[in-house]
C-alpha cells in the first residue's frame, strides 16, 4: 500500500508548474540566485554588517535549503572565532517564496486569466533566462518579458489594469534612481480604478527617498484579508508586506 503525505495530494497543477520551473531555475543559476552583472545587488549584499548568505526563497523553500545543509553545500551557522565551537546562526537575506506566491495567486500571474502580463527586467541575463522559461512552460501566448529600464515604458504603464511591484528599486538603484523611477511610475499609473500591489508598502519605498509623489492624490489603499490564504505553514508577517492600491 502506498501512503501519501495530504498535501501532496491536494496540490494544484499549478503548484506543480511552479515547483517545475523552480527547480529549472536552480540548476541554471548560482546558488545566490544572482548574476555577476546586478552589480547594485551584489553590493547591497556584501555591504550588510553581519555574516549572511542571500536565498531567493521562491528556488530554495526550507526543504531545499534542509537538504543542501545535509549535503554540506550550505550552512545555518557560521563560526564567530575561527578554530573554535562558538558559532552563530547565518542571516538569511531572501524574497520570501510565501509572499510571492500570494501576490501571484491572488492578483494575477500563472493563477490569473488576464490577457496579456508583461514583465520589465533591466538585466539581459535575467531576461534571457526568463524567456527561456517562457517558452519551455508554453506561457508564450500570454507572458512578454520586456528588456528595459521601466522609466523608458510610459505606453506600458499607462495601459495597465494591474501593476505588481515587489522589491523592485531597492536592491538595484541608488537613493536618487530610486526617487526618478518613483516620480515617473506616479505620473504614469493613472489609469482611474487600475491596481497597484507592492512589496514594501508604498509609504515604506519612499520614506528614505526625495521624491515628488503625493500619495493621498494618487492611490487609496485597500486593505486585504489575509485570512483567506490559510496554508499551515504560511508566514503571516510576510504576506502582510503585501500592499494593494486603487488609483484615483
């Protein structure tokens, strides 16, 4: 008699695809998850005062993570006085898999029956990796990747219904890029009644920068229930980064 774990038997075709693309994505990146050519990040990265490794949560989920620990090709520790048993738990710098996953099902991605969905990525080896996914998942007829600076995509703002933003300034541009491409979104995402999802709230983004943005005249929040999404092991403190805006 073969026995199977519940959850293993109430997944979604779509999680499947999911979990089929993540593990594509694992065997055609470092185990960062980043190329040599996001200068920004990498930066950003090494510039954090304690010891951490970087984990894009949505590749490596705690049982991937497990059995690379296993295999000894990462760690949770590190030592704090090389040669001894003093050690400390590693940083773990990562976009939370949770998070992304929430965003994607509930506001519009492979979950969705939207029409047309764009993604715009500054970085040529990232936009060719996700071309190549495009095409292997048979996403072709829905899914354009865009390979641009978002400030050079007026048009494309300004025909969306929905714009989904998650950490996208942050770890790539400085404090002054940061308040540009802010500026250039808030006076393009006009479209009255059209949705704005971001990761960090909106307040959050801008609190650190000099941007011309009047947010009380551009968006009105609207709150979410994140109760509806009741997976055992959700991480309510991620999904509550999530931030969904109505344009004016």
């Amino acid at each position: 008699m073969i026995i199977y774990d519940f959850d293993e038997l109430v997944v979604s075709n779509n999680d499947v695809v999911l979990r089929n693309i993540a593990e594509d994505l694992r065997n055609r990146l470092p185990i960062e998850a980043m190329f040599t050519s996001e200068h920004q990040a990498v930066q950003k990265i090494q510039q954090h005062p304690l010891p951490m490794i970087h984990v894009d949560a949505f590749l490596y989920d705690d049982d991937v993570v497990d059995s690379l620990c296993e295999e000894g090709k990462m760690s949770r520790s590190y030592c704090t006085e090389c040669g001894s048993y003093k050690t400390a738990s590693l940083g773990k710098c990562s976009f939370v898999n949770k998070r992304n996953k929430f965003s994607l099902t509930k506001l519009g991605y492979l979950y969705s029956s939207a029409s047309q969905l764009y993604g715009v990525e500054m970085n040529a080896d990232f936009c060719q990796l996700q071309e190549m996914m495009v095409t292997k998942y048979e996403f072709i007829d829905r899914i354009k990747v865009v390979h641009a600076d978002i400030c050079t995509q007026p048009s494309l703002l300004q025909k969306a219904d929905v714009v989904i933003m998650n950490n996208v300034f942050e770890y790539f541009l400085d404090r002054q890029e940061q308040a540009r491409a802010w500026e250039f979104i808030a006076c393009n995402v006009r479209k009255r009644g059209s949705l704005l999802v971001t990761v960090p709230s909106l307040e959050e983004s801008l609190s650190k920068l000099q941007a011309d943005v009047q947010l009380s005249q551009w968006v009105e929040e609207v709150q979410l229930n994140y109760d509806v999404y009741m997976e055992k092991d959700i991480d309510r403190e991620a999904l509550e980064q999530i931030h969904l805006y109505k344009i004016l």
